[in-house]
C-alpha cells in the first residue's frame, strides 16, 4: 500500500509540474490523462526532452503554447511507444 501512496504522489507532483510550467489554457485534461495512465519516469523523460529543446531554442521558452504543444507530442510519442491511448472519452448524452 505504500509503495502505491508513493506513485500516486509522484504522479501528483509531475502533474502540478505540467499544469504549472506547461498549460495553456487547453492541455489540463490532456495532462490529467497521461498522469494518470503514463509511468511517471516516461512523463519526465517527455520534460527532459521539451527542457533539452528549449534549451537548443528549437522551442521558444517565452511561448507557453509552443511549450504545451512540444510537450503534448512528446508524450503522445512516448505514449504510443508504449501501447497507451491518451484519448479522451466522453460519455454520450
């Protein structure tokens, strides 16, 4: 039981990161998803790799949209490596 209080933690904190650094008004239920269903190591390898691309100014640091938006295909890209679906589903009405 610990051990899960522990990720579930982790998987908090990497979330706070996301929304704090890295929403745009549009990513916040992109970014739930993918914390809730993404090991918590690929969620901050997809940071490290939009952090690497601001960093080589392949991604604008100021422009919190670019940001998102590098951040969102990093981790649909690592997602998909792993066989998760971040799609959302609605129930019909």
């Amino acid at each position: 039981m610990e051990r899960w209080l522990e990720e579930q933690r982790e998987k908090r904190d990497v979330l706070e990161c996301l929304l704090a650094n890295y929403n745009d008004g549009r990513s916040r239920s992109f970014y739930c998803i993918a914390a809730t269903l993404m090991p918590v190591d690929v969620i901050k390898k997809a940071v490290d790799r939009v952090k690497g691309a601001m960093a080589s100014n392949k991604v604008d640091a100021s422009d919190m949209k670019a940001k998102a938006r590098a951040l969102t295909t990093a981790i649909r890209d690592l997602a998909a490596g792993l066989g998760v679906d971040l799609t959302l589903r609605k129930k019909p009405k």
